[in-house]
C-alpha cells in the first residue's frame, strides 16, 4: 500500500481504497485528474484545509471542454 493511500485509509473516513475504483474510470480520470492538478498546484499549498478548499474552487471553475473531450476520448482508450 502506498503511503499516500496508508494515510488516506486513516485520515480520511469516506476514503474509497483503490481496489474499489471502477478500472474503467481510470483515463478520464486521469485526464481531468492531471489537468485540475495543474491549477490547483499553481501557488503552494500550506495545509490539507487549504488543498480541499483549492480543489473545490477549481473545480467550480473547470471548464466542461475538458470533461467533455476526457469522456470522449473514453472509448478509444479501452
């Protein structure tokens, strides 16, 4: 188990293990995973508080091009 999954099993209640995720879920998540991630890193992130109050704002903010071409690009990638 990876060490960021350990602590996410133990700090996190509703924490979903990764044996539990949907394999065919993966490339778009992936692909908006990486793309959030950008915007969200940006400037630094102090504390977990802040990084979920970050990831929030983002997402509010996301641009439904980018889930859009994420799920489009779904079935090819299987």
């Amino acid at each position: 188990m990876s060490q960021t999954v350990h602590l996410l099993t133990h700090e996190t209640p509703d924490f979903i293990t990764p044996a539990l995720w949907t394999a065919n879920l993966y490339p778009v998540n992936y692909q908006i995973w990486g793309k959030l991630k950008e915007h969200v890193h940006r400037s630094q992130i102090h504390d977990v508080d802040q990084l979920k109050s970050r990831q929030i704002e983002e997402w509010e903010h996301f641009h439904q091009v980018v889930i859009d071409e994420a799920v489009r690009q779904w079935h090819p990638r299987l």
